[in-house]
C-alpha cells in the first residue's frame, strides 16, 4: 500500500525480471496438467495423492459444522431421545411388514419368471460413508464423504441415503471421495416413470432441489406426481431405486419437447451421512454391462489410476 | 531480503483465505462468495513481487484445483496468468488509490473467471449460466477491505 511503497528502508520494487518467464514455464506446466487430466493419464495418480493431502483440510474447515452436530446430539434431552426412539421403533416394525410382503412377492416373482433358482441378492455389499463437505452451487453439487479407496470404494460407485439415489462417486482419494449429486448439472441418469415404463434422462438442474427431464416429446404421458426410478440403463445405476418425484410439466405448443421438472426424493444437501453399495452383477437388476450400452453418457471408466 | 521478512505472512494469508475459499456455504452465499484467495495473491503479487508472484499463484490455484474438484491445472492457470499481469503493473497499481484499485482488481476478476470459463467450455464441461460471474463484484468490492488487512502485515506503521 502506500504506507509499504513510502518505507524508505526498503530497496525500491522495479518489474520482476524474471515474471514474465516464469509465468511462461508455469503456463506450459498447466496446460500439460490439464490436457493429461483431461484425457486421465497420468496425472490421476498425482491427483490421487493430491486429494490424500488436501483430506486433513478438508476434516479441519469441516470441523466447525461436524462439531455443532454433534453438541446438538449430545445434548439432546431423554424426552426427545425417547420421541425418537418410539418413532425408530414405528419405523422399523413398518419396514419388517414390508419385508415380510416382499418375500412374498419375490416369491411370485420368480414363479412369474419360471426362475427355480433364488435370486441372488442384489447389493453385495454397502458401506456406510460420512459426509464431510458439500459443495452446493450452480456449477457443481458435490459430495466429500470419508471413504476412499483404503475401504474399497471405487470410480462410478453408487450412492444411496435411505430416500432415493444420491448419486456416484467421481474421483477417489486414498481416505476420501468425491460424489457427483444427481442435481449437478454434469450429471445425467437414466430414469423411468414408475407408472407407465417410460423411459428417459433426468439431467441435474444445479440446484440441489430439482432435476430436469429435458428429451421428454410434448405428447409423452407424464404429470406432475409421477414417481421415478432407475431404469437400470447406462451402466451406473442398478434399477427400480428411488430418484425424484415429478413436479410440473409445461407443455408449450410450438415447442417439440415438454418441460418436465422432478424433485429428488433423496436428501441431497442435508444428509450426513450416505451409503455406497455394490451390485451382484447376476442380478437382472443390476446395471446392465458395459458392452450393451456402448454409446451411453456414464459408462463406467476404468477404475485403476 | 524479503523472503524471510514476508514469507511467514505471505503463507498465513493465502492460508487463511484457502480457508475462507472452501468452507462449505449454503448456496445464495456460495455463488457470492468472493475468491479471497485470488484477492491475496493479487494483493501479493502488486505489492511484493519479489517475494510472491507467479509462482505462488500457481501453487495456489493448484490448492483451488484439488479443493474444487476441478481440471488440474485450471485455476492453477488462470490465476498465474493475473497475478503475471498484477507483477506485470504493480507499479501503476500501487499507486492509485484504493477505489481505482479496485476497478484494476475487477478486471482481473473478469480475466480470470474468462480464462476459467473458456477452458470449461473448451473442455466440454457445464459452462453455461450467468451464475459464475457473479462472484466477481463482490471480490472487487471487498479489495480495499483485503488491501487494509494485508497491508498490516507488511507495512508496521
């Protein structure tokens, strides 16, 4: 400032000769970074490392939010915790109801398909994740949770809260991971109208409450309410999970698709907690393989660095 | 000479705004939310060059690439590319007053989320949107505030 350019002790600044040179060789090493990252050479395992480095900065400016939930839990009182509990215990005996009704109906399932055998489970194994950051603005909506490849996550892994779909994991660090939500707007799933079958793509519309169905014809039979699944298509996401709920659909009569808009029933932005699963791959709900769907926008990559 | 009077500082500054960058925020504050650590190495750059430049930027944005899950080498890009152009001017910058600082600061600002957004798009990623250039007001606007705090710390009165 001027109290610094006034100091009469210091040795007059002129042009750092050596800027301009500098910024050349930097400018070359950035492009170099991004064109290999780009392409996922080499530069994910420096990647890698780096968000290895970067996970205790990342728990530190956490830490503030992580404490305040914690007091928060820690102090709450012996009526609310006996609310809760009445509340947990209401909950669970309705999910053993609907479990008991599910065996039944795998069981006509499978009679149905002329199947002698069992199916085999469809998730083999899930992985309860914390999350520590999120990054909610318009340009991305991401997940920091605390899992990383020393617990076996991997690339493309698909995240759950007990809603609905989540979404999949981006980029994996040593102890920790990144998670794309399905509201950000890099981020497209192959969906399907529970009522009807029909299929289409609900983009991320960058902001956590709302997903778009943009290739939806004007004529297409959807209404405000419809339930959406996983279609299973694409090669990510297994079928029939929870994804949004329709919201409202425009239909304009000079424009050839209509403007359907759907609210993800997962808790996006205030969940604290998310679950990574995995799929039994002889499952018919599982994703279907890679090799069926060539052409599909989230076709697994490979998950070695 | 300066390095060991103003690395110290240097490094705690770019620190704390490293901090302030990637603290999660709720959305309306994220899309607002000034790029501190920018503003530093700016500030940095015009006022001790031979002590934090472009190397320093680079690094930094290297930290904001990590941190924002973003393109290696992108912020790490942009941001050498203004701190190279606040080496590069420091002299006319240093002595303008502060308002008129902050124009200068503006537009490096818009060059920097410029260069950001080209190679978005470039890339084939999501660059739509007037969202992401909102920020930058607000990094302008809090330039003298930046200017006075980190004038401190090299300038003992």
């Amino acid at each position: 400032m001027a109290g610094f350019a006034a100091a009469g002790r210091r040795t007059h600044y002129g042009r750092t000769p050596a800027a301009g040179l500098r910024f050349f060789v930097y400018a070359v090493i950035s492009i170099l970074l991004m064109y290999t990252d780009e392409r996922r050479g080499w530069s994910d395992s420096l990647r890698y490392g780096l968000q290895g480095a970067a996970y205790p900065v990342q728990m530190v400016v956490s830490s503030p939010q992580r404490f305040w939930h914690w007091l928060r839990e820690s102090s709450a009182t012996r009526a609310r915790l006996k609310e809760e509990n009445a509340r947990l215990t209401e909950t669970g005996r309705d999910l053993q109801l609907a479990q008991l009704r599910m065996a039944a109906l795998e069981a006509e399932n499978r009679q149905l398909r002329e199947l002698h055998t069992a199916l085999p489970p469809l998730v083999t194994k899930r992985l309860l994740a914390e999350v520590i950051s999120i990054e909610t603005n318009p340009l991305r909506q991401r997940l920091i949770i605390n899992k990383g490849r020393a617990d076996g996550v991997h690339r493309n892994q698909v995240a759950v809260d007990g809603y609905g779909i989540v979404g999949q994991v981006t980029k994996v660090g040593p102890w920790s991971s990144e998670v794309i939500l399905i509201s950000d707007p890099e981020h497209a799933l192959p969906v399907q109208v529970v009522r009807n079958q029909l299929r289409s793509v609900a983009e991320g519309s960058g902001r956590s409450g709302e997903l778009v169905l943009p290739f939806l014809a004007v004529n297409s039979d959807v209404k405000a309410g419809d339930l959406l699944v996983t279609s299973g298509l694409g090669g990510v996401f297994p079928a029939g999970y929870p994804v949004a709920k329709v919201t409202g659909v425009v239909r304009e009569p000079d424009q050839l698709v209509a403007q359907v808009r759907a609210a993800p029933l997962a808790r996006l932005t205030d969940t604290r907690e998310v679950l990574l699963i995995e799929f039994n791959a002889t499952n018919p709900a599982a994703p279907a393989a890679e090799a069926l769907i060539s052409g599909a926008v989230n076709a697994p990559a490979d998950d070695t660095p | 000479m300066s390095l060991r009077e103003h690395g110290a500082p240097v490094f705690l500054t770019a620190l704390v705004a490293l901090v302030l960058s990637i603290v999660p925020l709720p959305f309306w504050l994220a899309i607002i939310r000034p790029a501190f650590l920018v503003l530093v190495v700016v500030y940095w750059s015009a006022m001790a060059p031979h002590v934090a430049g472009v190397t320093l930027a680079f690094f930094a944005g290297l930290v904001l690439d990590v941190f924002q899950g973003a393109l290696l080498g992108q912020h790490a890009f942009a941001l050498a590319l203004i701190s190279y152009l606040a080496v590069r001017f420091h002299l006319q910058m240093r002595a303008k007053p502060l308002f008129e600082q902050s124009i200068y600061c503006f537009a490096a600002m818009l060059i920097y989320e410029l260069v950001l957004w080209s190679i978005d798009g470039w890339t084939g990623h999501n660059s739509a949107g007037a969202w992401r250039w909102l920020y930058t007001l607000p990094s302008a606007l809090l330039w003298p505030f930046v200017a006075g705090v980190l004038g401190r710390f090299h300038a003992p009165s």
